[in-house]
C-alpha cells in the first residue's frame, strides 16, 4: 500500500497562478521528499523537509510539514507553462537499511499559457 | 557524473521471451531501486538493494522477475518468461544510504510485449 497519498490526483491552472498539491501518509517519518516527473522521464528530487521543519523555502516552491496531521503540501507559486508534469511525494520511514522511499499515486499539474 | 544510465531506453518483446533490463548507477551511491511504473498502479517499487545486497524484494511480481547486483556499477532486472501485463517503464535509482538523501532516477526502459 502507499505511505503517501497526493490530492488532487489532477489540476489544471492558467499560467501565474498559484498550484498547491497536498500529501498525506500513514505512518512516522523521518522526512519527506517532493518530486516532480516530466512526461516520459524519470524522478527529479525537488526539495526535501524534514520532520524536525513545519516550512521549507525553494525557489518558487514552498512545502510545510504537519506531523500531528501526517499531512505535506507543496505550492508552486507564480505557476509557469514549464511546471507541467506530475509531482510525488515520498517519505522515508528510516526502518530499513538503504534510504528506502515510499512514494504516493501523484498528483498531474497542467498549466495552461 | 552523467547519471544514473539505463539501458535499452525501449524494449518491446513478444510474450514468452526473456528480458534484460540494465542499470548503472551514480558512481559512490550504494543503495539502488528498481521501480515499475505504469498508469493503472502507479510507481511501485519491486526490489532495492543496499551495498550490492538486496534488502526488501517483496515487491516483485512474481517468480518470473529475478534482479542482481554483481557489483556496485551495475543491476539487472530480468524477467522471465515476459507477459503482456509486464508492458511498463521500468526506472532505476540510486541514492546513498543515508537519511536526508535524495534518490537519482534514470530515464526509464519503456517496455512493451506483446
């Protein structure tokens, strides 16, 4: 089963608008990771917040973290025709030898110019 | 570093027929993943080894899929006999075994049998 469950499953925005996907999981963590995946390639890490932060700044990425609520939200602000792709969150439970990720079902943004 | 380098970037096979999946990851990582991605189940992880050890494969398929690590440069992700239900990207990562640590993804072998 998946740790992390992205929502919405999909979004569509005109470019300049802001995008906030959120991901929830079930168990403690570690940390949690964001991806995103352009169509037809692999994974790209985008940014990584611990379980220690409630916030993390990247650019026009911002993610918070809530551990009370198991919950993760990734907002991309100022949204450009180019974030079109799909965007994953992971987390890592720390269990297991090897930084093993459990990675949720996505969450497709598409940004229309 | 060029990457983590997958190979053949597409395969398409017919049913029955054995196939090799091949991966190389990022000189100095040593853990590695292969992942199956498809439209219906998402990312799903199959196997992942840690210092060429493999650590949890309780996610491969079934019998038909086998994966090695001869050493720290190279995977492979065999299956056989394939199935048309095997039709997927297959992606390699890797990463190092330490907390905080981001995985590396390949581009993926796009699989199709028919």
């Amino acid at each position: 089963s998946q740790q992390g469950e992205e929502d919405p499953q999909a979004l569509s925005i005109q470019e300049g608008e802001n995008a906030t996907m959120n991901c929830s999981y079930k168990t403690s963590i570690n940390n949690l990771q964001w991806y995103r995946q352009n169509s037809g390639r692999g994974l790209v890490h985008l940014i990584l917040i611990r379980s220690n932060e409630r916030e993390k700044h990247s650019g026009r990425l911002r993610v918070t973290l809530d551990t009370s609520k198991k919950s993760s939200s990734l907002l991309i602000t100022a949204s450009r025709a180019a974030d079109t792709a799909s965007y994953f969150c992971a987390t890592d439970a720390g269990d297991n030898a090897g930084n093993m990720l459990t990675f949720g079902g996505g969450t497709r943004l598409m940004v229309k110019p | 570093d060029a990457g983590v380098i997958q190979s053949p970037r597409h395969e398409v096979t017919e049913m029955g027929q054995e196939v090799t999946l091949r991966c190389k990851p990022i000189s100095g990582h040593n853990s590695l993943f292969w992942y199956r991605q498809t439209m219906m189940r998402g990312l799903e992880l199959l196997i992942y080894f840690n210092n060429n050890v493999p650590i949890d494969d309780s996610g491969m398929p079934e019998d038909r899929f086998s994966a090695k690590m001869p050493n720290a440069s190279f995977s492979t992700l065999k299956i056989q006999p394939s199935e048309p239900r095997d039709s997927a990207v297959y992606f390699c990562a890797s990463s190092f075994d330490r907390l905080g640590y981001e995985q590396y993804f390949g581009p993926g072998t796009r699989l199709t049998v028919t």
